[in-house]
C-alpha cells in the first residue's frame, strides 16, 4: 500500500497557504517594481517631448530669420553697408563657342 499519509502532511492547507502568500508577494512586488520603472521612464520621455518642442519653435524662428535676411531688399540694404554700388549700365561679353571647331 501507497503511504497517503505523507502526500497528506505535504499538500496541507497550512503548506498551500503560505506557498500562496509568498507567490502573491512576489507578484505585488514585481508588480511596483515595473510600475516605478515605467513611471520613470515616462518622466524621462515627457521632459524629451518638452525639449523637442521648445527645439521646433526655436527653428520655426530661425527659420523665419533666415526668410527675411534672403529677401532682395535685405540682400540690397547689407551690399549698400558693406559699400557696393549699383551698376548703370550692365556690359555683356560675348562668350567664345564651346563647340569643337572641324
């Protein structure tokens, strides 16, 4: 005869209930530690989203600088500081053939 005693004293509710515990306890701390990981990880990416944003409007604004100091008469008004006149009369020089001559 099989000794069902000792399977009786092994799978007791005292032992099951303590097996239990120590497996819930582990899943809650399991549990807190992914929670705090990812709550930090969400501070770090919402503080790189900010930085992302504050970089966009920051090159929005060059952007629009760049548009204005491109424009003809901005081009106009920093040669006329820096000395350089308007021409009167524009002089064409004829160019020589760039064909290969038989």
């Amino acid at each position: 005869m099989p000794n069902y005693d000792s399977q009786k004293k092994l799978f007791s509710y005292k032992t099951l209930l303590i097996f239990s515990g120590v497996v819930l306890f582990g899943l809650a701390a399991t549990n807190l530690v992914g929670t705090n990981i990812l709550s930090t990880q969400g501070f770090a990416v919402s503080e790189s989203e900010t930085e992302t944003l504050k970089l966009e409007k920051e090159n929005q604004k060059l952007s629009v600088k760049i548009e204005e100091s491109a424009t003809l008469s901005s081009l106009e008004r920093q040669a006329e500081d820096r000395g350089f006149i308007r021409s009167k009369g524009i002089v064409f020089v004829p160019a020589t053939s760039t064909f290969a001559s038989r």
